[in-house]
C-alpha cells in the first residue's frame, strides 16, 4: 500500500461530517505519491496549448492527460468515502487540472455550485435537489494561507432554503488549508470558489467528480485512452470502462462493490 494512513476518524464519521456540514479533509497522500502527481501535473503544463500567457491553466478531462494521474483514484479512504456517501455503482463524470502561479488580485467572486442545469431541467429547488456527486480537491503544492489560491466553501450550504448569488460575498465562506497532497471533499451542491493566489508559490491542483455510473460524463471517454485498458478492474470502473451495465447490476458484479473480491483484495 503507498497511501499514507488517514485522519483518525472512521468513514462513517466523515461521511456524516460531509452530509451535514458539506465538507471534509478526508487526508494527506503520502509524500511518494503527492511527488508524482506534481510531476505529472507539470508535464502536462509544460506541453499544454491552452496555458495562458501568464501560466494559468484550467485543464479538462484531467485524468486523462497523463497516465500516472489515475494512481490517485482509488486511494482508499476517498474510494471508501465515495461509496459509503454514493454506492458503488459510481465513477470519475469530470476531472480538471489546475495551475495558477500568483497574480495581482482581481475582485473576482467565482462563487458557484457544480451540476447547475440538474435542478433547473428537473424543476427542483436547490434543498430539494439529491446528492448525486461527490467532488474531490487534491492539494499538490503547500496552501498555508487562504491567499495561496485555496479553495473556500461555505458549510451546509448545500441545505440552503434561501437563494445566493454567485456574484455576492459569501460571509460563511471557510478557506480550505493544508499540505501537498491534502485531499478534501465536499457535496457538489454546495457553493465554492478559488480564492485568488497572492501568494508566493504556483498553484497545483488536480480535481474529480465521483457520479453514479448513469451519469453522463464530461471527460473524454473511457475507450479513448488506450493506457488505462490495463489498469486493474476498480481503477478501470472509475475512469469510466462501462463493461457492467450502469442501469443493472447484480451484487457482487462490479468490480467496486464491497463484497466482490476485487474490492476486498484491494482495500
């Protein structure tokens, strides 16, 4: 096993920390780990055209530009996070990366909610809308200070019964902190930003969505990345390989339930 050994609270716990609060440090990779996301992260940088002329770069499909990125999708207390919180009929629907060296600041908000046609298409409020997504934060430089670019979230604003505004200033907002490799998670419903870096280091950070498999998906299909057709079978499940039917399945049958043997091998 090369994670290094999370917080001292159990899944539950944590899970019932992201149901009512929205939001939690699950923990920190270990440093072997966190050092090869970075040197991914960066490799992509370096070769990407849409790197802007001042060095920021907001990459989709993250996961797939980069074979080593995948290494961190089934560390197990985030894979035993998302399917306590979700099931296992889950899977990676989005994947960004992002580099932000400092800059001057610039008064944006950039408050949002991930899913936003979700509820408008279906006609529910935002309370009234399910927890279908799981978002994931991992931290691949130091962000000591909420001017290191972190990310902000406002707690329980996923139980909202009043409406916000992405242009406002959100008073509740809490920065998230930590060390290379710190993973956090957080509801998709729940309102977020980037805080703008004034800092004195770039930015690295790579980001997932955990979504049940019927979900569409906003990366580049799972078929079209020819390395990941040899990774092992609940790796493969997360990034996307639809070989057991999203809509049906048995229990034991994905390769990310609990009770397959693949899962109990792997945790």
């Amino acid at each position: 096993m090369t994670y290094s050994t999370p917080a001292e609270t159990t899944t539950v716990e944590t899970a019932k920390t992201v149901a009512d609060a929205g939001w939690s440090v699950v923990g920190v990779l270990d440093r072997p780990l966190s050092h090869r996301l970075l040197r991914a992260v960066d490799e992509v940088a370096a070769r990407s055209p849409d790197v802007s002329a001042a060095g920021q770069l907001h990459q989709l499909s993250g996961l797939a530009q980069h074979p080593d990125l995948a290494a961190v999708v089934d560390w197990p207390p985030l894979l035993g996070l998302a399917v306590e919180l979700l099931s296992p009929n889950v899977y990676i629907n989005h994947s960004h990366l992002d580099v932000h060296p400092p800059h001057p600041p610039t008064g944006a908000h950039r408050w949002h909610r991930d899913n936003g046609l979700m509820g408008r298409d279906m006609r529910l409020l935002w309370r009234e809308q399910p927890r279908v997504t799981l978002k994931v934060a991992v931290y691949l430089t130091d962000v000591e200070s909420p001017d290191d670019g972190a990310l902000e979230v406002v707690p329980r604003s996923h139980l909202d019964t009043a409406s916000r505004y992405p242009t406002e200033e959100q008073p509740g907002g809490v920065p998230i902190l930590g060390p290379a490799g710190t993973v956090a998670v957080f509801d998709a419903r729940l309102w977020h930003r980037r805080r703008d870096n004034l800092g004195a280091r770039i930015r690295r950070a790579m980001f997932m969505a955990y979504s049940y498999r019927w979900l569409t998906s906003r990366d580049i299909p799972f078929e079209e990345v020819p390395e990941w057709g040899g990774l092992p079978p609940i790796r493969r499940q997360l990034l996307g390989d639809t070989t057991v039917d999203p809509f049906y399945w048995a229990t034991g049958e994905l390769p990310l339930d609990p009770r397959s043997t693949g899962f109990q091998e792997a945790a």
